[in-house]
C-alpha cells in the first residue's frame, strides 16, 4: 500500500499539484505506521517529512466519519468515562462520569410518546447488531444535539440527578465537533474574516483534542485527538500561507471513495476479490448517475475529476 501511495505522490509533484496530506480509514494502520505517524497517549506523530520533498510536511488523516463512528461503538461497548477534574471545573460541570446509560434512559423517557425529543431514537438503534452500529445514522442520532437537551429536561423537570448534565455537555460537544470535521457550508467554514468565530471553532477543536489525551480511554479514542491535531494545523497552512478565504474542513473526508462501498456490497454483501473488480466498474459508471441514500458518508459535490463523457471518449477511442 505504501508503494501505491507513493507512486500517486509522484503522479502529482510530476502534475505541479501539492498535496498537503492523505485519508485512510481506520483499517490502515500499518500504512500510517510505515510512513512515521504514531497515535500513543505520550505519543502522536501526524505532521510526518514529505518522502519527495523533506522541505515539505505531509499530513495523515485518519476518516472523521470513521473515528465518529468509532467514539460512538466504544463509549457504547466501555458504558462509562471519566473527565479530568480540571475540564469539570473549567466548565462548572456536577460530576467527572459520562455514563453510555444516559441515553438509554432518554430512549425509556419517550419510549411511549407520540411526538419524540429525539425521533430517531430508540431501543432498536441502541441494541443494533453489528453491521447497523456501524451506520453513520446511528450514531448521529446516538451523539447528538437533541439528546443534551432532553438529559436537561429530565434534570429540571423530572428531578433526575445533576450528573445527567455531564453527559448532556459531553454528547453536544462531541455533536458540535463533528459537526465542524465534516462541514460543507460557510456558515461552518474556518476563516480569518470571521475572527471570533474562527476562535471559538479552533478552541472547541482544541478542546477535543486535549480529552482525548488526558482521558482514560481505549486507543480508538486516541485516534481523535492525532486526527483533530491534523485538521488544526491545516487551515492555517492554507488561511496565512496560501492565501485561502475560507477552509471547509469536509474536503478532507474520503467520501467520494467511501461511497462505492454500500453500492458494492448492496450486489454482494461479502464480495470475493474477482466480484468486486466486476462491480466496480458497474460502480464507477452508476455513481455517476445517482447517490446512494443508504451510504453512511453525504454525497460528494465537488466537481469531478474525470467525467462520464469523458470515459465514453476514451472508450470509443480504444476501440
């Protein structure tokens, strides 16, 4: 794998483009091992020396839908967190626990209601076999604003244990930083003509990144900290030095290969090798045409690189 990446890296210093860095999910380890980086509680490399011009720096993007998912499936699987004292104070928090067991307790509160604080949750998605906690609906609906805000409601209304207001702040949080990670919009972009909000999306990015060094949590979570560190040190790269106005930090997801997946598996769930060549290339002609609504990752509307008149072209020209 690190040859193939090396070889595109070659492809384009050859094309004049500067890459800054590289995304991979949170299958390629190895990968981002082989080329320096390292993501240890007393040790996270993620700015690693450019293998054709050491002058220059090359970031490694671990996939922030990827990691969401990965902070929702172990918060699930370890039931309970604790903040540092320090962050509890900082923020007159009423305990240092953020209990997994807050949330199945908003799914029992509305259980029974017609209208739901937060439609999308349920037991269903609480108790999800394997394939469907991966989903990216899943743990947005998990992770999200809505169920911070009934954990407050329960407090004042229901007379629940203050401790409930922990979990409400942590799940905004980790809603809030994802939202940032993964935005397409202005009204989400980093920039420097904005400075107040650019300060305060740089000090909740900031925020993140220092939990997940100081909490006791499985490596998975670490992995955040070494990915929000990557996305801190990139906008001002491309804010002071290139002259960018503003930096929508969703460009940096995988999502235009992420895609392809769920159309793959949706003709075979388990491809062998030989089934997923013949189905990527239905793949690369299908997604042309539409975008798949059960794939976890949002549709890509960048403009694209190759387009479908183009591949007629060079069809009709091999012929």
């Amino acid at each position: 794998m690190k040859e193939v990446l090396l070889e595109l890296l070659q492809m384009a210093q050859d094309m004049i483009l500067n890459v800054l860095g590289f995304v991979c999910d949170m299958g390629n380890r190895q990968l981002l091992k082989e080329f320096g980086s390292a993501y240890k509680k007393d040790n996270t490399v993620f700015r690693v020396s450019h293998p054709l011009d050491p002058s220059k720096s090359l970031f490694c993007f671990p996939d922030m839908v990827h990691l969401f998912r990965s902070l929702k499936e172990v918060w699930c699987k370890i039931g309970s967190v604790k903040l540092p004292q320090d962050v509890v104070i900082r923020f007159g928090l009423r305990s240092n626990p953020v209990n997994f067991d807050h949330v199945k307790l908003v799914s029992e509160f509305q259980e029974d209601m017609d209208f739901k604080f937060v439609p999308k949750l349920n037991t269903k998605e609480l108790e999800a076999d394997h394939f469907r906690k991966t989903d990216l609906p899943n743990a947005r609906c998990i992770l999200e604003d809505k169920v911070g805000m009934t954990l407050d409601l329960l407090i004042y209304c229901n007379d629940a244990p203050e401790e409930y207001s922990t979990t409400a702040w942590f799940v905004r949080l980790l809603n809030h930083w994802f939202k940032l990670v993964i935005s397409r919009t202005t009204s989400l972009a980093l920039s420097h003509e904005v400075p107040e909000a650019y300060a305060k999306a740089i000090a909740d990015l900031k925020l993140v990144s220092e939990l997940m060094k100081t909490m006791r949590l499985d490596e998975e979570w670490k992995v955040v900290q070494m990915a929000t560190e990557s996305i801190l040190a990139i906008p001002e790269i491309l804010l002071s030095n290139a002259g960018y106005n503003f930096v929508l930090l969703g460009r940096f997801l995988h999502d235009v290969v992420e895609n392809i997946f769920p159309i793959v598996r949706a003709i075979s769930p388990t491809p062998t090798a030989v089934e997923f060549k013949y189905a990527l290339k239905r793949v690369v002609l299908s997604q042309f045409f539409f975008h798949n609504r059960k794939s976890s990752y949002e549709a890509d509307d960048r403009e694209e690189a190759v387009g479908l008149k183009h591949l007629l072209k060079l069809a009709q020209e091999a012929v």
